[in-house]
C-alpha cells in the first residue's frame, strides 16, 4: 500500500465511450502525475499537476483530459479513444517544493482496454 | 529528450544468485531512483540515491549514484523467487520535478 489508490483496477471500453479514470493520493502531496505504461515501452509521462495547476501536458492527444480539483485528487477523462490507447495508466504522487528533491509514490494503475 | 538505457533487459536467474543492472545516461541527474514493478501493480519505491556516490542499502538491495552523475547501478544479493518483477531505474535532473525512467530489466527466478 503506497498511500496512492486508483479506480477503477480495470476497464474494458469502446471508441465511442467516455469514462473517467480516478486517482487519489492520502500521503498529503501536492503534486500529481498521470503516466501510460505500454507494452515493452519505457513509462510515459501524460501530465504534472503542482499546487493543482497543470504544469506539463507531454503532448498527449486531446481525448484524454486531466482534471486536479484538489491536491489530493486527480481524474483522467477519456473520449473517443482509440484501440492503440490500450494499456496501464498509472497516477503518481510526490512534495515538490522549489530547490528540494522529492520522490514519486505510484499507485497500482488502471488497466485499459480499447475495443 | 533525455533517455536512460537500462541494461540487461531481461534476466533469467537461480535462486541463491547475486543480480547487477545498471542504466546509463547522456545527461546529469541530480537524484537517481530504483523501482519494481510486480505484475498488474505501479511501480513501487526501492531506493533513492541524492548524492554521487551515494551507496544505499535496502535489505538485500543495495544501489549507487555514479561518481559521473550519469549511471546508477542496482544490485540484489542471494535471489529468492519473490524478487521476480521488472526492475525501473528513474533520474530526476534540476529541470522541475519530472522524472526519466528506464526501459525496465525484467527478473525471473528459478527455484
């Protein structure tokens, strides 16, 4: 148990579907990230939210739409994916302050299905 | 963009054996971060190194930050069947909080 928790564990959707991946993190962090885990590929960063503010979009399409209402809670929207989108979204949390090194906490992921 | 190549990819083990992986970068970090992975699960935290040349112990793990600030090598010692998992380096440089990881090198382990 990392302190970091994701709903749901597993979710088999549609092109046409949308659904809202859930992340929240219990270990009083103030920034949160999103990352893809695809098959054989290094992890990919999606998105930082700090202080919950987005401060990185690393290019990801427009389909997915992160939302951080608070430090503690962050959501992933998904619209229209598609089947390539298929893979382990992971959430991640970490104290960042200016100067100081900090680490991330992840939580144990969302396994996506595109059909 | 940076990239860290991890190496060996995989790795088929006997119980009882020593394991060494290391990764290797172009660019200097700052802070260098050990992960395993089991199945179906996130990453889970193993060591944090913050200094070149920091040696750091974690049970039968113990990892190092490279004196060139671009290499960190981790290592287990006497392998048991629960250390089966992908193993992922990450290096965080002064550039914001985001981290680089590895390609990952997977364990398996014979009984």
């Amino acid at each position: 148990e990392t302190g970091v928790t994701q709903t749901p564990r597993h979710l088999v959707m549609g092109m046409t579907n949308k659904k809202s991946l859930k992340c929240e993190q219990h270990l009083g962090h103030n920034a949160m990230y999103w990352y893809k885990q695809s098959a054989k590929k290094p992890l990919e960063l999606m998105f930082v939210y700090n202080f919950k503010e987005q401060t990185e979009n690393n290019s990801v399409p427009s389909r997915f739409s992160p939302e951080c209402p608070n430090s503690s809670h962050l959501f992933l929207h998904l619209h229209t994916l598609q089947p390539e989108d298929s893979a382990l979204y992971l959430c991640a949390s970490s104290q960042h302050s200016s100067g100081t090194v900090e680490t991330q906490y992840f939580g144990p992921g969302t396994r996506l299905l595109v059909l | 963009g940076q990239q860290l190549n991890q190496s060996p990819q995989s790795m088929f083990i006997q119980e009882g054996e020593d394991v060494s992986m290391n990764c290797t970068s172009s660019s200097i970090f700052n802070t260098w971060l050990w992960y395993k992975q089991d199945p179906g699960e996130g990453p889970v935290l193993l060591i944090a190194l913050y200094k070149a040349g920091e040696l750091t112990s974690n049970g039968r793990l113990t990892a190092q930050f490279g004196i060139t600030r671009k290499d960190s090598f981790l290592n287990i010692s006497a392998s048991i069947p629960s250390d089966v998992g992908i193993y992922f380096c990450a290096g965080r440089n002064n550039a914001g909080n985001m981290l680089t990881f590895g390609g990952g090198t997977r364990l398996m382990v014979k009984p």
